[in-house]
C-alpha cells in the first residue's frame, strides 16, 4: 500500500524510555513508507531536542514540564505553560497537518494528543507501563487507539481500543545476543568469568549507584566482571573508586553507547524497572535483579517489576532494601546457572521483538480507516 501523502506527528519524550520508542516508531513507518512525514512534537530543554534530530527527524518544542508532587513555587507556572503549550500545539498541528498523531509519553504528549482529538484528527496513544498514568487514562477517551505491553490493561481503558503491542526496542538491542564474543572484547574483559552490567536509566540512579559503589570490593572478590553505567553526575566518584579494581574486570561510563553490546556481554543485568529497560531485558532475554525507583508516578516501575517477578522472568530489590541487599543477591545469583538460565527463559518468552512495526501498523490503520469513514 503506497501512502505518498501520509503525515504523522509523534508527540511524547523526557526520558530515554519515551524517546527511543518514538524514534523506533518513527523508522518502521518509514521504513514501511519511504515517503511518510514524520514531525516530532517534544517539551523544550528535554532529551528529546538533542536525540531526535540525532536521529533524523524533525521536532518542534513547547514550553512545557509537569506537575511537582511536592509543594514548590515552580507549580505555580504549569497553569501558563499548559496553556502556551496548548495554543502552540494546536498551531503545529494546523501547519503540519498530520494524518494522524502518536502520543508516547512524556510532558509534550498530553497537549498535542489532546489538540489533536479535538480537531478531529486519529490518536493513538502507547502506553508503556503495566498501571498507566493520569494523562494516559484522559487522553484515552478520545484515541481510536491505545498500543499496551501488558495483557490485562482492560482495567484501565475501553477493551475494544486495545491492541498489545509490546514496547519497541532498538533494531540493535533485538539483534545484540549474538554479539557477545565482540562485546567482551569491546569491553576487554574475559569470557570465563561472569560479567555483570548495571544501568539505572540514562540519568543515572542514586541508589544503585551508591550500593555497587560499597560492593565493588565484594565483587572483584567473587570474580565478577562489572560494566557500570553511572550517569554524569554520579561519574567522577565511580571512577575514582574503580581504579583499584581494574585489573579485575571493573568497568564505569558515565553512558553507554553502545548498549547492545553491554547486553550482549552481561550474564547478569541489575537495572531499573521502567518500560524500555524492561523491554530491552525482555528483547536480549538478560536474567535480571531489578531496583525499581521509587520517585516515579504511581509507583509504576514497581508495578512493571511485579510483572516479571509473578512469572519468574525477574527478582526485584526494593530500592530503600538495595543498600543492604543488592550486592548479596548478585553474589547469590550469578554463580548459580540454573536461576539465571530460567531467568532467561521465562523473561525471553515475554519479548515483543515487533513492536515498533505492530505499533506503525496501527497507526497507518487508523489513517486508512478515518478516509474510508469520510
């Protein structure tokens, strides 16, 4: 099917976890449809500004951020921004004029998605989490789709607009796990010691960085290789601590690269539990200790290791217990195969290695739908 004339707005970003699903959408509709306009709608000053024309697409900002849960005076402008954003999004919208708009996520998507369904114009929202958020519950009275990761997500939204999709993942996180004799070499460390990769998201996290940090002795003990992504401001202390132990396979990054050759080298991954980490997990079939980060809305990174955990694809770690606790479960888990190799099994049988391409599907859907209806 030729679709010289289709225009899509992907609207959505933040962090990592909605920016690069939006950029994998963005190449399935292209690589569907060569000829496909994709215009990219993200908030000003956020990661998405820099990843997106990275990538190659054009983004148009707004001046929006969300809503502190605590008491702070910087809530007093979210009344304004969110109406600056919207008037803005509706004049993007007017000038672009999209076919169809994909919310992913993030501060820009609640405006743009809304304006859109306002206008008339087929919304489809991709909800990445296990319990979705507030604005994601709103907006899906108006989507003519709503794209989950879950089964079961017909608590929280009209069955008949469901479609369960997976999360997208990177085309080289899905095709990483036969890269590991590159990886380790990429790394320079050994191939017969147990190599443990710890993330905790592309900002980095406070808690897990500080328990490996305690732990390094530990582990170079036991034999353990570690890759360490810290982030930029926990990264001057990490790398400090690790050089006593670089001869025993210890490795920092303030941020990977190259992540699917991180996962490609790890038997053992220690992460947080937002919905790409857990979808890169799932598409690598890594076993995983996860440390949901307790500073999210709805505790929804819980919930999304929950899920794993019910089906032993997973163990968790509770982030105030991580301190006391992490290091000893690795100590527990990486020696023990079996574990792992089950581990791998049952979080591998959960991977949507298709998503982005399901995802892209639903979207042209919808267009086609929306002229058949006219």
């Amino acid at each position: 099917m030729s679709l010289p004339e289709t225009r899509i707005i992907i609207s959505g970003g933040g962090t990592g976890g909605h920016v690069f699903p939006a950029i994998a959408i963005a190449d399935s509709l292209k690589k569907i449809n060569p000829h496909t306009e994709i215009l990219f709608v993200g908030a000003l000053g956020r990661m998405e500004m820099e990843k997106v024309p990275a990538a190659g697409y054009d983004i148009e900002p707004l001046w929006i951020s969300g809503l502190q849960r605590r008491l702070t005076w910087k809530n007093l402008s979210f009344p304004i921004k969110l109406i600056h954003s919207s008037v803005r999004a509706r004049k993007i919208i007017r000038k672009f004029k999209p076919q169809a708009v994909v919310g992913v996520g993030g501060y820009a998507s609640g405006p743009t998605v809304k304006a859109a369904a306002s206008m008339g114009i087929p919304t489809i929202i991709q909800e990445q989490n296990s319990y979705p958020g507030i604005t994601n519950k709103m907006l899906a009275k108006k989507a003519e789709k709503i794209c989950v990761a879950y089964p079961g997500m017909e608590k929280f939204f009209p069955k008949k607009k469901l479609v369960e999709t997976g999360n997208p993942v990177r085309a080289s996180i899905i095709n990483a796990a036969a890269r590991k004799a590159e990886a380790i070499d990429f790394f320079n460390l050994q191939n017969n010691r147990i190599i443990l990769l710890v993330v905790g998201g592309s900002l980095g996290a406070r808690t897990i960085n500080e328990s490996i940090h305690s732990g390094l002795k530990r582990l170079a003990d036991a034999g353990i290789q570690l890759i360490w992504q810290t982030g930029t401001t926990y990264a001057p202390l990490a790398e400090a601590a690790v050089r006593p132990f670089e001869q025993s396979g210890i490795r920092t990054f303030a941020f990977i690269t190259h992540m699917d050759l991180a996962y490609a080298a790890a038997d053992l991954v220690i992460s947080r539990a937002g919905a790409l980490a857990i979808s890169e997990l799932c598409a690598t079939a890594r076993p995983s200790i996860l440390v949901p980060s307790p500073n999210v809305a709805e505790d929804h990174q819980t919930k999304n290791a929950m899920a794993l955990v019910k089906v032993k694809a997973a163990h968790m770690v509770k982030d105030k217990e991580a301190g006391e606790r992490l290091i000893t479960e690795v100590l527990k888990l990486a020696p023990d195969a079996e574990t792992r190799l089950e581990l791998s099994e049952n979080i591998g049988q959960m991977a949507h290695p298709d998503a982005a391409h399901h995802i892209a599907r639903v979207v042209l859907d919808c267009i086609e739908h929306k002229k058949t209806s006219l």
